[in-house]
C-alpha cells in the first residue's frame, strides 16, 4: 500500500506552471473536498451504503489524480474495487490508509 510516492512531482509541476499563484487555491480547495469525501466515505461504511462508498471513492480518486496526490488515488482506486465487490470487511483499514495519505499529500502541497 505504501509503494507509491505521496505526490507525483510532475502532474504537480505541471499544475503549478498552469495555475500559477491559483495553484494554493486548487490545494486549499483540494483539502475542503478531501475532508468532506472522507466523512462521507466513514458514513457510507457505518451504514453499509456499498454504492455512496464506490460514489464518493471514485470521485476522491479523480480529484486525488488531477492534482497529482498519487498515493490517495491508489487507494480510493482499491477502495472502490471493495466497495463494488461488496468487501466492507477491508474497507476500514484502507479508509484508515487513505486518511493518512491524505494527510501526508496536504502538507506536501501546502510546502510548495
């Protein structure tokens, strides 16, 4: 799970060439959308709601890729895979995984 590198430097640089000094308003904004997705995807789980929990992965996924946060797409990737084969049992310890990782992107992004 942890083989891949929090940030992928070049979709970030390339972001930053683009957006300029928007950049710290897609990162900021990344971190409001992470946040909620998060709390959505523990309440999915504590009610068993297998097709919120692929929903909010899957878009947790895009964004994460968007911005280059290369670890949290690989786990909302895993995540959705559970949540569409209907495997809660693991979910927990990926959502676990995946608030850690998101974490670790956000304080990357914000050192930029």
């Amino acid at each position: 799970m942890q083989d891949t590198a929090i940030l992928d430097s070049d979709v970030v640089s390339e972001l930053q060439d683009v957006m300029g000094q928007d950049f710290q308003v897609l990162v900021d904004s990344f971190q409001r959308d992470g946040e909620q997705r998060l709390t959505a995807l523990r309440a999915a789980l504590a009610e068993q709601d297998t097709e919120t929990l692929r929903r909010q992965a899957h878009s947790f996924k895009g964004s994460s890729g968007n911005l280059g946060a290369a670890r949290v797409c690989q786990l909302c990737l895993q995540l959705e895979s559970l949540a569409t084969e209907g495997e809660l049992d693991q979910v927990p310890a990926f959502l676990d995984s995946l608030e850690h990782a998101f974490q670790q992107a956000c304080e990357a992004l914000q050192t930029l």
